[in-house]
C-alpha cells in the first residue's frame, strides 16, 4: 500500500513539473525568436544627408533598409530567374504614353528611358509587376533576329490589354493566357532584323533592376485625398506595399489606386513624411523624414533604394 501511495505521489509530482518545462522552453524559443528580428532589422541604417537631384526633387535622409516577409505575393530572391519562351512586338507612341498604365508621367524623364514594354495581362498581374525587370533574347532565327547582339534589359512599365476581337495566333498577342511583351519600338529594333516584321519569338527571364539614385516619390491629389508614385525601384523593382508616417501620426497602409499609384485620405498636410516599401522579394527600404513640413503637391522626393 505505501509503495503505490509513493509511486503516485511521485507521478504527480512529475506532472506538475511538465507544465513549467514546457513554459520555460517556449519562453526561451520566444526569446531567441525576437533577439534574431532585433538584429536583422538594425542593420542597413544610412545616414547620408543628400541634396538636390533634380526639378521638383528633394534630397535624402534618415535611412533604413531591411529584410522582411510580407503576407501575399511574393517573389524569390534568387534573381535572375529562369528562361522562358515568350513572343514580343513593337508600339510607338511618345514617352509620357509608355507608363501610362503604372501610372509613369514621363518613362524618358524618369529614367526608364526607350528601354521600355507593355505586358501582357498574364504578366502584368493588374499592375502589381509595374517596375519589374527582364532580360529579352531574340531566339536564334536568322530569319527574325538582329545577328550578334545579344540580350536587351527592360523595364515593365505598361499594360498590353487583350483584344478579344482577334484570335491568340493572329493579332491577339496580348490575350490571356499569353505571355508577351509589347516593347517600345526603338529597344524592339535592337532585336529584330526587320520591325515591320511585327511579332518575334524571345525568350526571357526576370533579372534585378540597377537604377540610378533612390526610390522617388511623386505627390499628388489634395489636402484630403492624396496620391504617391512610386517610381525608379532598384532590386526586385515591384512594389507590393506602401506606407505613409507624418511627424504628427502613425504609420497608415496605403491603398494600390492602380499600377504603382497608391492613395490614402489620411490627412498629412503641414508635416515631415516617411514612406516605407515593401518589394515583391520581401524586402522593406523606410526613407524617414524625406520631405519638409511645407511640401507641395506635385513635387517629388527620393528615399534609400534597394541594391
């Protein structure tokens, strides 16, 4: 009788133990959790105090860049990507008609330049691959491609729409689920022997964007309702995520309007703001306090860029 009274004394002595155990084991897996955050997110800190870089364009200041992991879309690091098989044809137009659906005033003034294309639907993913770079290959046909040239980097800065009134195979080039891309004619002529030749095959893949200066921030709309574009994006180039702080008030999420044009009704007229952007390879560039207080509508200001 007393060897079973110990025997269960013992067990429960035993089961009340567990509980701390395992208390103390989460607690030090939370620890180490948080202590690894805290060091991954204060590195990248620039200081650089910039000037002037432009009409309209304000230096940079008070800088962070860091990694994070953003709930949704998201696109490995491991740049450049794959090859795939695609075809591509040629537009004109003037450089303010080449951004239009990423909401780009000017491709050639913002540094786009000629090397520029409209993509299909399947690729342009109702704006959210606004930004993004590849590299384009004429596929080795004598019969279509500029001979010894080799591959042309672009930059995705339009919507190629469908056009339901033509067969995929004959003039609906852009129709789902097509990939394809609609390059600006003077970067086409680079790859095709003869543009009038209308559509080539390619190949492509995506590849990181090197651009020159930082991110640019473009305000617009009025003390009620304001616009951001987001533009000149280094790295993975697409932004999936904005954010807005003034001095007077919190972070606030902005909201996709369209392309890379991203609104918001918080009111921040009158104070210093900070954006924070989130790129499609997860990570996260925080430009602090890159404008002044007495910032207009129209004018553009220029934060830390991804590498």
């Amino acid at each position: 009788m007393n060897m079973v009274m110990m025997r269960s004394q013992s067990q429960a002595q035993s089961c009340s133990v567990i509980p701390f155990v395992l208390l103390a084991l989460t607690l030090l897996t939370f620890l180490q959790h948080s202590t690894a955050n805290d060091n991954a997110g204060n590195g990248g800190i620039d200081n650089t105090s910039g000037g002037h870089v432009g009409p309209n364009v304000v230096g940079k200041r008070g800088l962070v860049v860091h990694h994070v992991h953003p709930h949704g879309r998201h696109l490995s690091t491991n740049l450049p990507g794959p090859w795939k098989q695609a075809h591509a044809t040629f537009y004109q137009g003037s450089s303010q008609s080449f951004g239009g659906a990423c909401g780009y005033k000017d491709v050639e003034q913002q540094g786009y330049g000629t090397q520029t294309a409209a993509l299909s639907s399947a690729l342009f993913k109702d704006g959210q691959t606004c930004g993004a770079c590849y590299e384009i290959k004429c596929v080795n046909d004598p019969q279509w491609c500029q001979t010894g040239h080799g591959s042309l980097k672009i930059t995705a800065t339009n919507h190629c729409p469908p056009n339901y009134q033509q067969s995929s195979d004959n003039g609906g080039w852009c129709n789902p689920p097509r990939e394809h891309f609609d390059i600006a004619q003077p970067a086409f002529k680079q790859l095709a022997k003869d543009y009038k030749a209308g559509i080539i095959p390619i190949t492509y893949r995506r590849v990181p964007c090197h651009k020159k200066g930082g991110i640019k921030f473009t305000i617009s709309g009025n003390p009620y309702f304001n616009e951001v574009v987001v533009w000149n994006v280094g790295g993975a180039g697409e932004v999936v995520a904005l954010q807005v702080k003034g001095d007077k008030t919190q972070w606030t999420a902005m909201k996709r309007l369209w392309g890379q044009k991203w609104e918001t009704d918080a009111m921040l007229v009158g104070q210093s703001l900070s954006f924070r952007v989130t790129a499609a390879d997860g990570r996260k560039s925080t430009s602090y306090n890159i404008t002044p207080s007495n910032w207009q509508f129209g004018q553009t200001f220029e934060g830390k860029n991804f590498k």
